[in-house]
C-alpha cells in the first residue's frame, strides 16, 4: 500500500472545513478547495487529493495531482518543518516523477523542503521560477463596475462566458498548446467566466476581452484582444470576476510573476495586494514545458 491514499468527498469537505480557520494566512488553499469540491462532482478524475495514509490532520497536510492542463501538483501543509510532506514526497510512487510535470504555486515556505527533497530523489528540476500571490480585499468603491461601463459607453457591456467562446479565448491565448481549447472549455464549463462584449448591429456581438476562474479558484487567462488594449477592459473583467467571487464565497488571488511590473500594475488599479512569495517548479526537459510568465502563469505541456 502507497504512502499516500485518496481522500474521499467527504474528507475533502473536511479539510476545506479546516482551512476555513486559516483563512487569513493561507487563503489560496480555502479557494483551491472550495474550487475542488465542485469539480469532485462533476469531473472527479481531473483532480485526486490525497494525505498521508489518507489522514491529513492534524495539519492539514495534502497533496494533489491536477489533470485538466496536463500533469500538475498543487501542495501545501500547516506543519513548519514540513516533516509529513517531505516523507510522503519520500516514499510515494502514487506521482508519476518520469513526466513532465509542474508543481504549481508553491508558497515559499515550503520551497525549500521541497526542493531539497526533490534534489535528494534525483528528480530533474528545468526551472524555478519565482512568483507572487496577490488578494483583494477592496471593498466596493474600488470594485465599482458600474463606473467603468459609464466611462466606456454603452457600446461595451458585461456578460457571462460560455462553452461557445473557448474557441475565440484559445485562438489568441499566447501559450495555447495541443488540446487546450479543452482545457479552456472546461474550465468554462465548470467555474464559468467574464467577457466583456462590443455590441456589433451588423452580426454577433464581439467577444473582445475576458478572464476566467482557472481549476484551483484563481483569476486566469486575463487576456484583451490587441485592437481594444489600452481601454482599461481588463481592469474593468478583473473587477467583475472579483464582485462574482466574493459572492460565491472566494477569495479574489491570482497570481503574477516577480518580473511582470505592467500586471501587478493592473491588479494593484483593482484593489488587489502582494500576499506572499510563491514559485513554480518545473520537472522534466525545459524543450517540453512551456511557462506563462504572465500574471496567471498558465503553466502548459507542448507534448500533451
């Protein structure tokens, strides 16, 4: 028997009842799984989550192995010396360590254990790249939508995403690789999205600018089509997609990378502020593994 067992729905309703109490310093962790609870019913094969001889108390300690954009894992734990993380990275054969794999936003707390530890398995690390976890906490003057649809004209207007635009979102996403206008279906499908619509008399209105809610309840694939930048229409997505978080009881996080100065510069205009350092691992030959340096750093493999 693994060292590590999946968690049920059930104990995954436990631990995201735990981390409701850590809510103020790992909030990133109460929105990936109050994301997973919803996808567990639907799409249970995209996302496993598993604990130590499947107990994760008394500190909360998980790991899971994310499949809707490739081979990802996504852990985290409350124990400071990170012992039970580390033994069950040690003696589990449930991750598959011989794929290209990207260990995704992993708090810099526990960047150290894990490196070391991958260093001490002989796993090939391509990359480190150094990331940032933002949150907001604005409250509604500075999320004030309605403000910026006055400052843009009627011609311009909020509406729900469909599974209908995954073609148009994937089509112009920069780091698009084989299969992805799945992913972005999916994703779609299940955490839904915002866009912003230009109203066209003449044919169907045009899908101009848009952001979604990726797979572990962050803001992600931010994008404006290049004849409509400059507008200030991604501030004004970033702004929705917080007001319809914060009723669905998230946390508003996204994350941007350390470089990237012109996006922190649009979240910092939307209420969003630095939280902690973060970082992405990437596991296999750099030649397969394709990083999106951007805010939502969108991690995709070309050979999936």
């Amino acid at each position: 028997m693994d060292v590590l067992l999946e968690l049920t729905q059930g104990d995954i309703l436990q631990l995201h009842n735990f981390y409701a109490k850590f809510q103020d310093s790992a909030p990133q962790i109460w929105n990936f799984l109050h994301s997973v609870l919803k996808w567990v019913e639907t799409n249970s094969n995209l996302i496993k989550i598993y604990a130590l001889n499947g107990q994760w108390f008394p500190d909360g300690t998980f790991i899971a192995i994310l499949k809707f954009n490739c081979y990802e894992i996504y852990m985290h734990t409350m124990e400071k010396s990170c012992k039970r993380l580390v033994f069950a990275l040690k003696h589990t054969k449930v991750i598959k360590w011989d794929i290209d794999t990207v260990i995704y936003a992993l708090h810099s707390d526990l960047q150290p254990h894990v490196i070391k530890t991958l260093r001490e398995l002989e796993i090939p690390i391509c990359f480190v790249q150094d990331n940032s976890l933002w949150l907001n906490s604005a409250d509604d003057g500075v999320l004030n939508i309605k403000s910026e649809s006055l400052r843009l004209g009627a011609d311009f207007y909020l509406g729900p995403l469909n599974e209908s635009h995954a073609n148009v979102i994937n089509e112009i996403w920069p780091y698009r690789y084989e299969g992805s206008e799945e992913y972005v279906r999916t994703i779609i499908e299940q955490n839904g999205g915002i866009g912003i619509f230009r109203s066209n008399t003449a044919k169907q209105d045009e899908l101009v600018a848009w952001v979604l809610k990726n797979g572990v309840g962050m803001l992600g694939l931010l994008q404006t089509k290049n004849e409509y930048k400059k507008m200030g229409l991604a501030s004004w997505a970033v702004k929705a997609m917080c007001k319809k978080m914060l009723s669905e009881n998230y946390i508003p996080m996204c994350t941007i990378a350390l470089s990237n100065e012109a996006s922190q510069k649009t979240f910092i205009k939307s209420g969003f502020k630095l939280f902690a350092k973060c970082c992405y691992i990437g596991i296999g030959t750099e030649s397969s593994i394709a990083f999106d340096s951007e805010y939502d750093c969108g991690l995709t493999q070309l050979n999936c």
